[in-house]
C-alpha cells in the first residue's frame, strides 16, 4: 500500500517539511525530548515530525504499535480504555468518548505519568493528535502532570491553533511547522506517479490535489488509480463518506439521530481537517440543489452565522451540531 510505502520516518526520507529539518535535529537530539507542541496548518506532516523524532532515538520500535488497555477507577467503578503504544511511547486519540469523559482521560494520562518506562528506565512519552480540541480543564491537568512527573513523562501535542495551549502550557517548547510551498508539494506527488508509472497527466494531478487536501488521502487515489488504471475512477475515502451522510442527514435522505450525529462530527472533527472546509462542502452541496432563491439565500445566512461563530470560539462541535440541526429544520420547509 502506498500509505505504507511513502510513510516518512527518517530524517533521510524528509521531502516534505525539509526547511524545518535543521531545527528539529537541533532542538531534538542527544535523546533528549523536551515536552513539545508541535503546530502549524491541517494535514503538514505535524504527526509525520513528531513520529521521526522518536524514531531518530529508539528506531523501528516505535512504529511497532499495539492496542494497550488501561484500567482505570472513577468513583468505584473500573474501567478499561483503550490506547495505543509501542513500548517507548503512547498515542491518545481525541475520539468522541475520551473528548467527553475529562475525569478518565486525565486519569490515563496520570497513570502513564506515574510509572518510568520500564525499557528505557527514563520518561514514557504521550503523543496527543489535535490538541485544540483539549478543554482548558484538560490543558492545565496536562501542565500539572509535565511538572509534577518531570522525571517520567514527556508530551509532545500536535494542534492547528495554539492560542489555547501557550497561556498554560508556559513550560512547553514551541516548534511551528510551517506549509511547504505548493510547488515542493505538487512536485512530492509528481516524483510518486514516476517512481509508479501512473498514467496521469499533470493537471489531473493537480485537480486531485486540490480536491483530497490530505496527504494520506491524495496517496489513496493515486493509488486506485494505479491499480484501476482509470483517472475517473477515485474511490471515496472515510472523510468524503461521512460529509455525504451529513449532508444526507440536512436534506432527509438520512434519519436524524443526535447520538450519532454527534459521533459523526466528533469523527469529522477529530481528523485533520481543517474545520471551514465542512461549512464550505455544506454551502457548495446545498446550492446545487434546485432551491428557490429566497431559500438558498436564507441557507447561506444560516451557514455564515455558523461558520462565524466557529471562527472565534473554541466550540466547534457545538456549533456544527446546531447548523446540521438548523439545516435539516429548515429544509422541511422547502418546497423542493
């Protein structure tokens, strides 16, 4: 699989991020890990950095990840939670239960935090992917545990938006990933469709670019088109699937269950998407419908106010649930 092929581990292999490489073997080095937030655009390799970093201390181990179950006690009652981890390192994935339970994500965190890691007889080491979508709660309890456990933790967080994180976390180093330029991303995917012999023109691979944003997915239509032969033919990747199920929800091809609406969002968000990219597919697939103008223009009000809203706030999932809510409302009563 191409995913597999093209994953980027060594500093070597850097195409991509390469202006930041200098910095990073600077700051990172003589095994040496500082708690870290790493931060910069959506989908530029900010994970990709932290993954190479661990990888130029402890090598191969750390992409040798297993399910890990921590048993945990809240108010009398054990739980077990899944993470995942090698044995130098673990990775927390903001998912829709651990977004909502802050009394168990910070007793795993705590409990990793209390224990050096038994290989190395040093710190264990936390990934955390999308840390903007921490509450302020989470964040301070992060801080406290860097400080109280200094001697056996480390964090390294990823996040499009600091501006939560750089008024508590004052103990944190802070390293901007910066977007490489379109030419050196452009020429990234032309050196993969030579090195495979993939029968696409470049302007095709440019319109493939701009549609899947995302290297991964950008690497999985490549990819069927290598094996399908055919241009036209691009498979649909998880994130395309569940916009069209909300979308399918606004316009009641879909029954609206807020429980797992609220879990498609959190799925939605939680990936590294940038969030006006949701609002602007919503707007775009919503006007090209056979509306009255009068009602696509009350949609684009509703959508703005939305869009507006999770601009200068923090609360992104709540403001996506009352416009898909909104959205469906309105819709019956449309005389379509």
């Amino acid at each position: 699989m191409f995913l597999d092929k093209y994953q980027i581990k060594t500093y070597d292999e850097f195409y991509l991020n390469k202006n930041i490489l200098p910095k990073i073997k600077n700051y990172f080095k003589d095994d040496n890990i500082f708690n870290s937030v790493l931060f910069g655009p959506n989908d530029n390799g900010k994970y990709t950095i932290a993954k190479s970093i661990l990888y130029d201390i402890y090598g191969d181990d750390i992409y040798n990840i297993k399910e890990t179950f921590i048993k945990i006690n809240v108010n009398g009652t054990y739980k077990e939670i899944k993470v995942y981890s090698s044995i130098y390192h673990y990775e927390i994935y903001l998912n829709n239960y651990l977004l909502n339970d802050r009394i168990s994500l910070s007793m795993i965190l705590s409990s990793i935090a209390q224990n050096m890691n038994i290989n190395t007889l040093s710190y264990n080491i936390i990934i955390i992917k999308n840390a903007q979508y921490l509450s302020m709660e989470i964040i301070s309890i992060v801080k406290d545990i860097s400080e109280k456990y200094s001697n056996s933790i480390r964090f390294i967080l990823t996040t499009n938006n600091i501006s939560k994180l750089n008024n508590i976390l004052t103990n944190f180093f802070y390293l901007r990933i910066p977007k490489d330029t379109n030419e050196i991303f452009v020429n990234y995917f032309k050196h993969i469709v030579e090195e495979e012999d993939i029968n696409i023109k470049d302007k095709e691979l440019i319109e493939i670019i701009n549609n899947k944003k995302g290297i991964k997915s950008i690497l999985l239509a490549l990819e069927n088109i290598h094996l399908s032969k055919k241009y036209d033919n691009i498979i649909k990747n998880e994130m395309d699937i569940w916009l069209q199920d909300v979308f399918n929800i606004i316009i009641g091809k879909k029954k609206l269950d807020i429980d797992k609406l609220r879990e498609l969002i959190y799925n939605i968000i939680t990936k590294n998407i940038d969030k006006i990219i949701i609002y602007h597919y919503l707007l775009d697939k919503i006007l090209s419908l056979n509306l009255l103008a009068e009602d696509k223009n009350e949609v684009i009000k509703i959508i703005a106010k939305y869009e507006h809203r999770s601009r200068i706030s923090y609360k992104d999932i709540i403001h996506l649930e009352a416009l898909i809510i909104n959205l469906t409302y309105i819709f019956n009563t449309f005389n379509l």
